[in-house]
C-alpha cells in the first residue's frame, strides 16, 4: 500500500495570514514529497475559508516548483463548474509544465451551496452525468481536433493546446461513491478516488466490494484500475495528546454540516456553526466514534488501523491533513507519520527503485 497527502489551505479565523497559510500548505507538500509519498491532491472550492482552493491547477504549479518527485493530483475538479476546451487545456499546461506530474481527479460536486453560486442553483446531483459526459471529451481534446454535441456542452472542432506531456493523457481519477459511478469509471479503466467520512471500516469494505464488482463487470481485458481512500489522519506521541485532533474534528464537522445542508449563514467566506438542536450527524462525531474510526493514534495504533486497508487491497491510502488543525500540530503529525509509521508499510525509496 501507498500513501497520498490530501493539504487544504484553511483558515480557521480572518486574523490569521494568507501568506502563512500558504507558505504552510507548501512545506507539508515538501515533507511528503521528501518523505516518500506518492502523490499530493489539491481540492476545488469556492468562496468558503475551510477549504481555500479556487485554482487548483495554479496551486499545483506552486507545489510543482517547490518540489522534487511527487506527482501532483486535482482531487477534485469539479466538472459542471468548467467548459471541456478550457479545463483541457489548464490541466495539459499543468501537465507539462511539472514534467508529466499531473494526475487528474474528477468529480461531480460537494456543496450545493457552490452549486447555488456558480452554477445558478443548480441540483448537484446533476454534476454526476456532466462528469460523465465531459472525460471522453477531454480525452479527445488531449487527442487533436474534436467537435462535440452532447446533452451539456456542446462546441466546434476544437483542441486541446497545449497537449499533455503524459501520453495518451495524464491518469485519469472518479470520484465516486454510489455503484453507477463506479461501474462507468471502471469500465473505461478510470481509477476510483473514495472517502468514508467518519464512517466505520465496513464503509471502506462497501467501497472496495463496489469496485471489485465493476471490475468483474468491466468488458474483457479492461485492466484494473487503482484504487485509493481517505481517511482525516493525526499522530501524536501520547494518547493525551488526542484532545486537539479530536476537537479540531468535531469542529469542522459541524461546519461541514452546515454547508451540506445550508443551516447557518456563510459570513465572509466562514461557515458559522450551527445550532445543535439542528445538527444531524453528530452522533458520528463523538469521541469513541472519531478515535475508533478515523487514523487517530500513536504511531503503532495507527499501523494496526492501516493493516487492515492494505489487506483489503487498497492500492493508496490517503492522509487527509486540514480538519482545523493547528498548523504545527499538522507538522507534527506528518512528521510522525512519515518516521515511525510509513516505514512499516513501504521500503525507503533507494531500496524501491533498486527493486525496479
């Protein structure tokens, strides 16, 4: 199994430095990149401070400059937001401009919220069939000249400029959760990119047997595709540090809440916390919940919650770093990570390429 980072730029308050909060998400995708992770995920958001990413492409350019192997991805782009043309050609320009990093993650929307503002309140759900119409029109633009005429977007011959590094195109990721996404992502060799929320393990079980089946489904000689889950991450030195990564949690869950179902204002870009009494999920939220399900832990607790992933088959496992956090409490953690547990399930990097 191998390990992906997943960095937001955040802001927790309106006193806190933009510079700082961008000079941070950078230096943990250096420490992943040195430490021997294999890919770094930039997000796309709009108009709220928890998740600050409104150009992931110009965010990975940034990453790109500043680091040496790690492969850069979009996790991900949202597809109704964007015309195929334009979204073709950003991701190849990236592509080339980070010597063939780029891998492409797509999906179809988180927050109606968004859909509210960038697409004329439109229902997200809808974003499902546009993704699945826009991936082969951009594997086509990546191609050469291409016209289209589909049911969301439709333009003259066009192509993409400029083209990919990587050929025939950068590797392709679905967002999926539901078994019609995986089914179609799978079929056409896409890898498939899965979160469990907080969510017991069952949940990463459900995923897994979804794609085992679109796999069996998938026409002859369809190659397996990769499969990779995320999970919020933190560790620390002693279970009494834990309070600080469960309350950050519980915080950003209550605002993650609030966005999905729209329950108290967005002031500025910050997403108030709603009252309780409203409050859905938060049964999910409770402490034994959060330390039984999420890689919460010393570094030996966390590599017995992550033997069980990489006996399941899963092919990446994602370290997702921005929950609110602390931002050197976030170091601390990765630095832990990277030491005392990635060693338990990868060789160092000399030893792996000497075995290629």
């Amino acid at each position: 199994m191998r390990f992906n980072l997943v960095i937001n730029m955040e802001r927790f308050s309106p006193d806190q430095d933009m510079r700082d909060i961008a000079r941070h998400t950078t230096e943990m995708v250096q420490m992943a990149d040195e430490g021997g992770f294999d890919i770094a995920w930039a997000a796309e958001h709009h108009a709220i401070e928890m998740t600050i990413a409104p150009g992931p492409f110009q965010l990975l350019a940034h990453w790109a400059a500043h680091t040496r192997r790690i492969r850069l991805g979009t996790a991900c782009i949202v597809a109704p937001y964007w015309q195929p043309i334009k979204l073709a050609g950003e991701a190849a320009l990236f592509d080339l401009l980070s010597d063939g990093r780029l891998e492409f993650g797509i999906g179809k929307g988180a927050y109606q919220r968004e859909f509210d503002r960038m697409m004329n309140g439109m229902e997200q759900n809808l974003g499902v069939p546009m993704m699945l119409e826009m991936i082969p029109a951009l594997k086509e633009l990546w191609k050469g000249d291409y016209e289209h005429d589909g049911e969301y977007w439709q333009f003259p011959t066009a192509t993409s400029c400029p083209k990919p590094l990587q050929t025939p195109h950068p590797p392709i990721w679905v967002a999926a959760r539901d078994p019609g996404t995986f089914d179609a992502a799978v079929a056409e060799g896409y890898s498939v990119m899965t979160w469990a929320l907080t969510r017991p393990f069952a949940e990463v079980e459900t995923y897994m047997q979804r794609f085992d089946d679109s796999l069996a489904k998938a026409p002859e000689g369809t190659k397996r595709p990769r499969f990779m889950t995320m999970r919020h991450t933190g560790i620390y030195e002693t279970p009494q540090e834990s309070d600080v990564f469960i309350n950050a949690i519980q915080k950003q869950g209550r605002q993650f809440e609030n966005l999905f179902r729209k329950l108290k204002p967005v002031v500025n870009g910050f997403a108030q916390e709603p009252d309780p009494a409203d409050l859905n999920n938060q049964h999910e939220y409770t402490r034994d919940n959060l330390l039984a399900n999420l890689m919460l832990g010393t570094p030996d607790e966390v590599i017995a919650k992550l033997k069980p992933y990489e006996e399941l088959g899963v092919d990446y496992f994602c370290y997702c770093a921005s929950y609110h956090l602390p931002l050197e409490q976030q170091k601390k953690s990765l630095r832990l990570f990277i030491d005392e547990v990635l060693p338990a399930f990868q060789a160092p990097e000399s030893a792996r390429l000497s075995a290629e």
